[in-house]
C-alpha cells in the first residue's frame, strides 16, 4: 500500500515547534529531522523512523532540505542495484533545482555533482569506471599485504614500549594512509600532517578548506609527475589507461580513492579493534580458534558499518519504494547502518553473522565501491599483526566512556585508550611474534598482600581488568621448526 504522505519536494514550510512540545525536533510537516540535539542518537531515531513509516521514511537535512532515508536492507539493495530509476547525479534533485539547497550547504560537498565514476551514467560512467577498475586490477594483494605488515609494525613499535596507547589516533587514523600513500604512488607525501589535514577536511571544521587544499597539492604533484614519468603504481595506471583521463579526472578520482578509502577504512580499524576490546565473545573466539581475524571483521562490518549513510541517490522518474510515493527529482540516503539491523534480515541482532557477506557497508549495484578488497585486507592483517604483538591488551577505561564524533555519514570513535605490558620493538621486516607476558610475582596469593617492597607503579582503572590474563603456561621451549618452512615465511612476508 502507498503511503499517504506527500511528496518531500513538495512539503509546504511550517511553522517549526517550540521547544518543550511534543513535536519539537521535527522541521516542516512534522517530519524528524537528521541534524541538531535530537538526532544525537541517528540509531535510535532511525528505529522509531521504522516504526512510523516503514522501510523508507520521509526525513530533513539542514536547513530542513527534503530527503528520504531508505531504512530497509531489501529496499537499500534495490536503490544501489536500479539505475534506470535511480542515479547519483544530483543535478536532477529537486531542492537543488530549485534553489533550496544553497551553495554553503553543510553537505555539499557530499552532494554536488563531480566528474567522477560514482556521479557519471551510460557511457561516461564505463569509461571512468573501467580506469580506475583496471588500474585497481593492477595492485599486487601479496605486495599489500607486505606494505600493510611493515606499516603495522613500525606503527606498533612507536608505543609498544610505552605499555600504552590510544588506538585511534595512533593506529587506526595512521595505518591507512601509510598504506594508501604507498598504493597511490606518494609514500613520501605520508606524514602526521597528511593524516591531520584528511581527518580535518572529512570533519568540516574551520580550517577544513585549507586542509582540503594540502591534500590536494599532494596530488596535484603526483599527477604532474607521473604524466611525466608513469612508475607502477596505481596513479599511473589510472593515467595510461585507454580511457584517456584528464589530470582533472585525475585528480578527483585519486581524491576520491583516498578520502573514501582513508575514512572508511579508519572507521573500520577503530569499530573492529573496540569490538575485540569491549565484547567478550569477540576476543573469546579469536583467542580459541572459533573465529578467525577476517570473520570478526566481516562481522564488525554488519553491526557497525563504515558510513552509516552515503549521499545520495536521486529518482530519475514517478516511482513506488518499500510503500512510499517517490516522485521524479526526490533525493534519497543509501543507509547501510538501518539496513543491515533490519528486523526482516536480523530477528536476533545478537546472532553471529558469520560467513554472511549480504551487508550493505560497501554499497552495491554499478556504483559499488571498487577498493573494499584493500579495506578487508588493512583491517585482516592490521589487526591480526597488532593482537599478535600485543596478546594482553585491554581497555584503559571504562567502555561508557568511549564517545564517538557522529555526522548522517558516519559515526568516527574518538579514542581507543588501551593498556598493556610494555613489550620491545621488532624488526617491520619480519613478521609479528607474540612476546610472553610477565608472569605475576611469585609472593602473590590470593586474599594477602605481599611484604616484598614493590616498585611504584600508576594505577590502573578498574576496566583494565575487565579481561583477566589468562594463567600462564610452565615455561616451554620453542619447537624447532623446519628451516625450509622458516625461508618461505620470510619470502611470503617480504613479497618475494
């Protein structure tokens, strides 16, 4: 049955509700809005936007701009899998069309039309899309992997001797860019700055213009230098592919790769690692064998996907989704975090989704996002590579503490805070080893205290021991292994 609610192109302005009535928080219409104080919580608001209209609710973005937020994950897959009713070219959006949507709209620079594959259609979009597919054909995963281990080691020796860290900003947001810097061709462009001018510019804040700029002088150069000198690397294959791609097309699309890459895998890293930090069955898996790295990210992808929206589709023509009248020009969010809770898909959210790749964190349809085989492996061997080195880690603070920085696009952890023992550098070369963790002093027991003098240490809070170290092993020697084994590991690890 169609919906009796109008038309979001077509919403008569309203008076908004004062504060304190039932109503408030809702724009024009009494439709809910997506920004300000009462959509701090987007997951809550997205389930009782569920219970009101369905599978596809009406909705408002700043400046109370018309939208609808496809909640249902059927409905999400025939959105991204439809091209001849929908098309990422917002061009055809009616608000914008009409002048609602400003050019210093918050959202922008999401939404505004750009030479790139995702906004293109037809043919334009083949030709784009078949350069970067081919020049993403081109990347050795053996040769990714080397570069994701080697970046993950020098990464965890700047703080394993320090017996602390924060995970997000000195893991998650850093790793990455190394890796990406190194796929693009610039591995000399990676530095703190290149991570803080990425962070600032997907943030919006006011220097984000500047920050934005930086970044694309970076690859600005690049361009330059490999039309000039073409190396093998993914920038010069994007260049000397067939489609004949101008330095601007260059350029955004290297834009493109990196900011979409860089937030979505950061996301990715930081969701999976407080996953095993914070969810016991999680970290019990892993520790016996009953799950592996690459299926608790597969499962981290369904419950706490990268973006939580992507903007934006819009409808090419009068047509009908999950119950509602879509007129021609209405704009509507791909939503993975509501679709993949979807009741209809997900009864049981506490469920293990393991071996189930159906969520929508990478899109899908023409426009499905060509990288995440890069992302899947950063977060396989990143994470694997830090819980090898780093087996006792725990929460530094209590797990309500956490706090996320949110947008309609994503929700990005602050800070991961996390303790362990300290443990010694190791060569990036080599694969990880796990280094023993002291064993407790002999003179402990249970229900005294020790007389033996101690050396003062800080004190840990009490989500330190939310997961007690398990009791240690007699001392054991090292199995020899065979050495023709030992050689291929090191050929393997190195991509020779």
């Amino acid at each position: 049955m169609t919906s009796e609610s109008p038309s979001l192109t077509g919403t008569d302005p309203a008076a908004v509700p004062p504060p304190g009535c039932p109503a408030h928080g809702l724009g024009p219409g009494a439709v809910h809005r997506l920004y300000g104080p009462d959509a701090e919580d987007l997951g809550d608001l997205y389930e009782r936007l569920r219970e009101q209209h369905g599978p596809v609710a009406p909705v408002l973005l700043h400046d109370d701009v018309p939208m609808w937020v496809v909640l249902g994950h059927a409905e999400n897959l025939h959105l991204v899998r439809s091209p001849s009713q929908y098309t990422r070219d917002s061009r055809i959006w009616g608000p914008l069309r009409d002048g609602r949507v400003k050019p210093d709209h918050p959202l922008m620079p999401h939404i505004a039309w750009q030479p790139i594959c995702s906004h293109a259609e037809g043919d334009e979009h083949e030709r784009l899309r078949d350069a970067v597919t081919a020049a993403m054909g081109t990347i050795d995963h053996r040769s990714v992997r080397r570069h994701i281990g080697r970046h993950t080691q020098a990464l965890v020796n700047g703080f394993c001797e320090r017996g602390r860290a924060d995970l997000v900003s000195q893991f998650a947001e850093h790793l990455p860019m190394a890796v990406l810097c190194e796929l693009l061709g610039m591995p000399e462009e990676y530095n703190d700055r290149m991570v803080h001018a990425a962070r600032d510019a997907l943030k919006g804040t006011e220097t984000a213009i500047q920050s934005h700029t930086y970044v694309m002088d970076a690859l600005s150069r690049l361009t330059t230098r490999r039309r000039a000198r073409p190396e093998d690397d993914f920038t010069s294959h994007l260049i000397t592919h067939p489609a004949g791609l101008s330095d601007d097309e260059v350029r955004e699309h290297l834009r493109l790769v990196l900011f979409a890459a860089y937030e979505a895998t950061a996301n990715l890293l930081a969701n999976a690692l407080r996953m095993v930090l914070t969810e016991p069955g999680f970290r019990a898996q892993l520790n016996g064998g009953q799950m592996t790295v690459p299926e608790a990210i597969e499962q981290s992808l369904w419950d706490e996907p990268p973006f939580s929206t992507v903007f934006g589709y819009f409808a090419k023509q009068d047509t009908e989704l999950g119950g509602q009248s879509i007129r021609k020009g209405d704009g509507l969010l791909f939503a993975p975090a509501p679709g993949n809770v979807d009741p209809r898909v997900r009864p049981d959210l506490s469920a293990s989704m393991q071996g189930n790749r159906s969520h929508l964190a990478f899109g899908g349809g023409p426009h499905e996002c060509p990288g995440q085989d890069i992302g899947r492996a950063i977060a396989d061997v990143g994470v694997d590579a830090l819980l090898t080195r780093l087996s006792d880690i725990q929460l530094d603070c209590a797990e309500d503490d956490l706090r996320w920085r949110s947008s309609i696009a994503s929700r990005h952890l602050v800070a991961l805070p996390v303790r362990f023992e300290p443990k010694p550098q190791q060569d990036v070369d080599l694969p990880p080893r796990a280094m023993p963790v002291p064993p407790p002093r002999s003179s402990w027991q249970v229900g005294t205290l020790s007389t033996d003098p101690a050396p003062a240490a800080e004190p840990r809070p009490a989500a330190f021991h939310a997961f007690p170290a398990p009791e240690p092993a007699p001392a054991a020697p090292e199995p020899t292994r065979p050495q023709g084994l030992w050689r291929r590991l090191l050929r393997w690890w190195r991509g020779d």
